[in-house]
C-alpha cells in the first residue's frame, strides 16, 4: 500500500505526493502526456527529439545537467509513444533546485539554434547507430507499419525516416514545445524525504506561475479493425531467421489487458512456460521463443516472438509457424491451469513490489497511473480476480488467424 496525496494546482498541474522517510533524498518525476502519437506523420520524432532538446538549455537555467548536480543530483528521461517523462533525484534539503530547474523548462525552453543543431545531430546518429547499423534494428519499423494502416503508433518513438529530423526547423519545435508542454498537461510526482506541506510550498512557487496553454488536439482516427491477416518479409544481413506473429488488442487501462499481460507470462515467461518446455525444449525447430504485450495508452499489440534454429528458408519457417500456431491455438481452446495462473499471478505481485521498491520507482508508477486514471493500490488486487475462463476468452478472441500480423526477418541468400 502506498500513501498519497494528490492535489492540483490552478493551471492544472496535477501533483501526487508520497513521503518516504527511510531515504535521505527526493524525487521528482515529470511526465507530459505527449508521444510519438502526437506527431506529424511527415515530421516523427519530434518527441524524442524534444526528450534531448529539454536538456539543451531554458529561459533562466543555460545548463541543467550542471544545475542538478551542482545540488548533488542526478537526471534522466525517457520517451514512447505515449508519454515523454524526465526525473530527478537530489539530496534531501537540495530539493528545491530540481523544482527550480524542471520548472524552468516547463515555462520555456531557451531556443537556441546550436542547440537544435547539436541535439538534431544526437538524434540523427542514434537513429543510424540503433535502427541501421544495428542487427534487426528497423524491425520496429517493419512490424508497427504492419499492425498498423492509420494510428501514428504504425512508426516508433524514435521516427519513421532520419530525413524527418533532418528537416525540423526552430519553428517547429517552438509549436510543438507549446501545444504540448504544459502544466495542464503533465502530472509531477514528488516521493522520498520530503513533507506535503513543503510539496505544495515549492510546487505552487515554482510550478504555479506558469500559465495554462492551449493543447493541440488529437484529430486522427481510431485504427480500423482488422479482419484479414497480414504478412510481411525482410532480408537482411542478421545471424538468424526471427519470426513475429502480433494481434491488436486492448489498451493497458482496460481490464482485458491484464488478461492478456498474464496470458504471455503463462505462454513465455520462464523455465516453466509453455513456450519453453514445448517449443525451446521440446523441439529442434527455436533457440528462443517470447511473447510480449505493448502497454499503450490506445490499443496496442500482444505479440509473440521467437528466432529460429535452422536455415530459415521456406520450409523452416513454416515448420516454425506451425509450431507456434499450435501453442496459441491450444491455449485460445483449453486457456490454462490454476497451477499455470498461479504461477503467473505470482510473479506478476513481484514485479509490482520490486517496481515499487525505490523512491524514484514509486515517483515513477505513481505519475504513471494518476496520468492514466489508474488507482495504483489496486492493480494486484484486479490481476488476482483474474480467472482461467479470463484467459482462455480473451486468447480465443485475440489469437485468430484474421488479425494476425506476420513478420518474417531472416537472413540474406549469400
């Protein structure tokens, strides 16, 4: 159980607070519901670009790295598709330089055309490091393209094409810096040594005086439903042959995606899994195989995932396909064991400990869900009400041939 306090502030900031006197420091974590999602389909990565530009200097701090750790702190951020989030930590008493500092560029980033260019030039090489140069490193691209016909989820955080960050201009990011960044659209969490009252007193002196700003809307549609299967094949220059078989399905604040987050645990997770046992084990056909749910704000993607033993030539791949289809068509006929539930039930109450472990973990989870309308008290309590039954409807619904999505990567003919 976590105790929290959660309160707004006039411009709609909303601020969730939770003391933890075993720590001699304090967290902050900013998240702004802003992502991938957000962006032009002839400009991706502008959010991931921005993760980078927030580090580029604002209005009265030219420095921020120095800043945090001038007060002994330390720094970091993150992008998806759904959400853009930075975090501090500082000692105990230092508190109020991160609240200085993170608000500081909430109000406005500085601007500065080196700092486009030096942080464009970042973005541009980790683009060529992670997605090019990288074994298997555009299978995002391929497999989302996939899934998706409409919804921006169809390219990766990190962008569709390097010549889109190429091309991005200071007017662009000051449009999109002030759609997005907003109090009204960001949910601070502030956990560790720290008192409410002294919370309020430095969110309402830092935070406070910023103003609301007008946020873009979301305009695009809801991606269609998928009715017959896709399929897809990619040769490249990679050791082995992976095959991907992905099904839409719901998004993570909607209880069936529980259901399906244990329905790949029981599937792929562990010695004792299924696809360990049967397919790794029990056959000469995988050296790996995995299953995996995307945990989007929209609908999202269960998917599974293996890489095969042999050639990877026709015949192989097949013979993999057929394996694999065997397992889901088992489970979305049978669904599971209690044993089965059991073991994923547990394992799924010690990741949520463990996630919430640290101060900066439960800053982290506590944004998360106060942004998602989810109490984070209940999430074990709502996964143990799932049943057998649970599992075996929501993988007949979800594991069916006409909303499959199949990505086949292997190896290029020498």
């Amino acid at each position: 159980m976590i105790a929290y306090t959660l309160f707004e502030l006039e411009n709609g900031l909303r601020v969730v607070h939770h003391r933890d006197d075993t720590t001699g420091s304090v967290a902050l974590n900013l998240l702004y519901n802003v992502g991938a999602r957000d962006e032009s389909p002839d400009l991706t990565g502008m959010a991931h670009l921005f993760e980078h530009l927030m580090f580029g200097g604002s209005v009265n701090v030219p420095d921020y790295d120095y800043s945090l750790e001038m007060a002994g702190g330390t720094n970091n951020a993150w992008t998806s598709n759904d959400f853009t989030n930075f975090y501090d930590t500082v000692p105990a008493g230092n508190e109020e330089t991160a609240f200085w500092a993170e608000s500081d560029r909430m109000l406005s980033l500085a601007f500065s055309e080196k700092s486009l260019e030096v942080q464009r030039g970042v973005v541009m090489e980790e683009f060529k490091q992670v997605c090019l140069n990288k074994p298997y490193g555009d299978m995002g691209h391929h497999l989302r393209s996939l899934i998706y016909t409409s919804h921006p989820y169809r390219y990766p955080t990190i962008g569709r094409e390097l010549s889109h960050i190429e091309r991005v201009t200071m007017a662009d990011v000051k449009d999109f810096f002030y759609s997005h960044y907003a109090p009204n659209n960001a949910v601070l969490a502030v956990t560790g040594n720290i008192t409410l009252e002294r919370t309020r007193e430095l969110a309402e002196k830092w935070f406070g005086p910023i103003p609301r700003r007008e946020l873009k809307p979301r305009t695009y549609a809801p991606e269609p439903v998928q009715t017959a299967p896709r399929r897809k094949v990619v040769e490249a220059d990679v050791p082995q042959t992976r095959l991907v078989i992905a099904f839409p399905m719901a998004a993570a604040t909607h209880p069936d995606y529980r259901v399906a987050d244990l329905l790949t645990d029981i599937l792929a997770s562990g010695n004792s899994s299924r696809f360990y046992r049967e397919l790794v084990m029990g056959t000469d056909l995988f050296t790996a195989a995995d299953a995996s749910v995307a945990g989007t704000d929209e609908p999202g993607f269960l998917m599974v995932h293996a890489c095969l033993r042999g050639s990877g030539d026709d015949r192989s791949v097949a013979e993999a396909e057929k394996a694999l289809w065997a397992q889901l068509d088992r489970i979305a006929a049978g669904g599971c064991t209690d044993e089965e539930l059991e073991r994923a039930l547990n394992r799924c109450e010690t990741n949520a400990a463990f996630s919430q472990l640290s101060y900066l973990a439960k800053a982290r989870e506590l944004a998360k869900c106060v942004m998602q309308g989810v109490e984070i008290n209940n999430i074990v309590a709502d996964y143990r009400r799932i049943t057998p039954d649970d599992i075996r409807r929501v993988a007949s619904d979800l594991l069916r041939r006409e909303r499959s999505n199949t990505l086949v990567y292997r190896s290029r003919p020498e």
